[in-house]
C-alpha cells in the first residue's frame, strides 16, 4: 500500500484578556493585542501497517490529562488509535498559561479570567476535534526527507559555549499539488516577550513558507538550554525568515523514504522532588513581605525583576510553595517513538536539554536512521529534564519550581528509555 496522508489546520488564536505563559515579567497582566494567529494543525498518515496523527499546536504546552483529552477527541473523530495520535506544542512564551500559570499564590486567577480561559480551551478541544473529522487519510502521498543547516541563530544559556543543535530535518509530505512540510529545530521559542499573542518565530516560519506554497508544521526540538542569541520581534522575524530560506534549500534535494510506519509509546515514571509544606510557606510568607514592605511588585510588565534579588526570591518562593501542594514523589508519563520509513520522531513530554537531543541522535544514526528528529513538549509536560551537569552547576532549568521538579536521575532514565526502544522499533 502507498502512503496516504491528508493535513488540516484551525484557527485557535485566544480572546484578548487572557494571560500569557512563560514569562514572570508580565506580572499576571492578560493580553493586550494580537501579533499573529495562532492556529492547531493536523496531519495524518496512514500505510499498510498502522495509522498516525500528528497534532501541532501553537501553544505553551499542555499536561497530560489536557493532551489525553485531545487526543481521545481526534481518535473518536477519525478512529485512529489514541496512542498513535501525538500532541505537539511549539512551547511559544506568547500563547495563554496552559501550563504553569505564573505566581499562583501571588496573583491568583480571578473567577473571572479562570471562566475565560475555560472557555477558550474548550472551544480549542472543540475546533481540533472538527478540525479532525475533515482528515481522513485516502490522499495518496509522496514522502520525502532532507536535512538542513541552520547555525548561528541560538546559543547554550546553560553552558558558556555549550552545545547547539545547527539540524533542521524536513519531512515534506506531497498530496496532489500541496506540499506540507513537517520541520524539527532546537531553539526556545522565546523571541517575543511583550503583551501580544503570537507564534512566535515559528509563526515567522509558517507565514514565509506559505508564501512560496508549503504548508507547515513545526515542532520544537531538544531546546531546555537553547534561546536564541537576542530577543525581540526583530529577531523573531529574522530567526523565522532564516529556517524558512534553509528550508527552501532543502526542498530541491530532498530523497524518498520508505512507507513502513510504527507508533511505540513508553511508559515513564520519573522520580520528582517533594518539598515541605510547612516550611516552603514559611519561606514565601516572608519573601513576600518582604516585597510588599518596598511597595509590591511593579504596576506593569517589567524585565527589571529579573535584576532585583527580592522579586526573585518570591518567585521562586511562590513557586516552591506551589511544589509543596502536589505530593507525589513521582510523575507518571510516557515517551513515543514514530517510524515512518527511515525517519525517526522521538517524542519528550517536557524539556529535555541538547546534550540529551544529540545523545538520542547519535544512537539513532548508529542504528541506520537517515533522518532523526527529536521532539519536546509531546503529550505532556514534566518540565525541564535536566543533565546531572545541570544539577551540579545549579542552572536555572535545576532550580526547583513547577517547570522544574524532576531529579538528576530523570534524564538518564529517559534516555536510557529511548535507547532501548530505538532498537525494538528498527
């Protein structure tokens, strides 16, 4: 059987007066105006051996029991399998708090904005399920695979001079004249920092991209310790116009891949840190009066907290307290593995850092994979899963708070994980 593929996409650009995720700075503030749509795109393959739904969002992430729910609705709306449909967030810093919803003891959710976004993320289930009943798989499809170069653009913030991943594997999926273009790149999604809703520089990448006739669809790589090397909608639009032009490059040398397909997902339990409720309340109880005797935190969105050890230090308070009210000692997870011919998709439910993307990479490649892509903020989100060098340097992405609660151990256990599947699966 040939392979068949059929792709969609929906608008899912929120309301203004939502919140945005990612950023301390913003100071809880909602949105004050839109940049760029964000949308949910959705791309089926199907071959003689199983079926699969890719399922990219524009978002900031999504936790499990969300994804699942996303999940179950696109199986329920087309019959394919749930475990064979991936959830991906690109991890844009200017999209609503589906995760991590910033100072929650601090500036607390009115009942408000808590109805607002509740709405809005149903109606988002709502349009990916719709969206999800126009797939159906029987567009014959010719796949191809390249990889590109694209160097320059992002830096280690973890480890002065640190590793980079320079790859932009494509695979471009052809059905009658549309081209989509699956794209895979490791760089913090973070150029964007004021009060706007956007996709970021992956929104860039989508808009250049159509203007020459693709379709595309991105997912964020193996990006805990890479940002760009300068932030600003200046440099989104660089960044963007930059893996767009690699992209066109590309396309005129791609090579066809073989139709075999296999969906594997892997059951995790990482081992996560517990804090003391008691004394973490204590901690920010004081951080906060602190705080509030030098007049509280600033009326409006500031990057000047980050030089300011007092608004730091109720930060991370806020988020230790926080911590302090889930009391398992492990999260529940799972890691999916895509083969589609000779191409190889390695999806992580959180933050793994570069070292561990190259790691993966370099396993792959020993075991005959011609194209390997490795994904973050797949079907949950853990946070970031930091290296053992992490801990021992004590970098930001091992500080505890929500986005960071897993172990040293964490990260040898996904991968030694990963490993072993990767042999399975060939």
């Amino acid at each position: 059987m040939a392979i068949e593929a059929s792709y969609t996409k929906v608008k899912v650009t929120p309301p203004l007066g939502l919140r945005l995720g990612g950023y301390a700075h913003r100071l809880g503030k909602p949105a004050r105006e839109i940049h760029d749509d964000l949308y949910a795109r959705l791309l089926m393959l199907t071959t003689a051996d199983a079926e699969a739904i890719i399922v990219q969002l524009d978002l900031l992430g999504l936790y499990r029991q969300d994804a699942l729910m996303i999940r179950e609705a696109v199986s329920k709306a087309t019959g394919v399998e749930r475990g064979n449909v991936i959830v991906a967030s690109t991890h844009t810093h200017s999209a609503p708090e589906t995760i991590i919803p910033m100072w929650p003891n601090t500036l607390p959710y009115s009942e408000g904005e808590r109805r607002l976004y509740d709405e809005w993320f149903s109606g988002v289930v709502g349009k990916v399920s719709e969206a999800a009943r126009e797939l159906n798989g029987t567009g014959k499809a010719e796949v191809a695979v390249g990889i590109g170069e694209a160097g320059g653009l992002c830096f280690n913030r973890s480890f002065k001079g640190g590793l980079v991943d320079e790859e932009l594997p494509i695979l471009v999926v052809k059905i009658g004249n549309r081209r989509i273009a699956l794209l895979n790149y490791a760089c913090h999604p973070v150029c964007n920092t004021d009060l706007g809703f956007s996709a970021d520089y992956p929104g860039v990448v989508y808009e250049s991209l159509l203007g020459r006739g693709v379709e595309s669809i991105f997912i964020t790589g193996a990006t805990g310790d890479i940002d760009p090397v300068r932030k600003g909608r200046g440099y989104m639009g660089y960044l963007g116009e930059s893996l767009a032009s690699v992209v066109v490059n590309v396309l005129g040398s791609l090579r066809p891949i073989g139709h075999a397909m296999d969906v594997v997902n892997i059951g995790l339990r990482l081992p996560a840190r517990v804090v003391d409720g008691e004394l973490a309340r204590a901690r920010y109880e004081e951080a906060l009066k602190r705080v509030m005797g030098k007049g509280g935190l600033p009326n409006e969105p500031t990057e000047s907290i980050w030089a300011d050890e007092d608004y730091l230090r109720l930060m991370y308070s806020d988020e230790e307290y926080a911590v302090s009210k889930v009391s398992e000692a492990n999260i529940d997870t799972e890691v999916t593995l895509l083969r589609l011919g000779d191409l190889l998709l390695v999806a992580i439910p959180g933050e793994p850092f570069v070292e561990t993307g190259l790691a993966i990479k370099s396993r792959v490649v020993e075991l005959g994979f011609r194209v390997t892509m490795v994904a973050g903020y797949v079907n949950d989100y853990v946070g970031y899963i930091p290296t053992k060098a992490s801990f021992i340097m004590n970098t930001y992405e091992a500080r505890l708070a929500r986005w960071s609660r897993v172990t040293e151990e964490a990260e040898g256990l996904v991968r030694g994980e990963v490993f072993n599947a990767i042999k399975d699966i060939k």
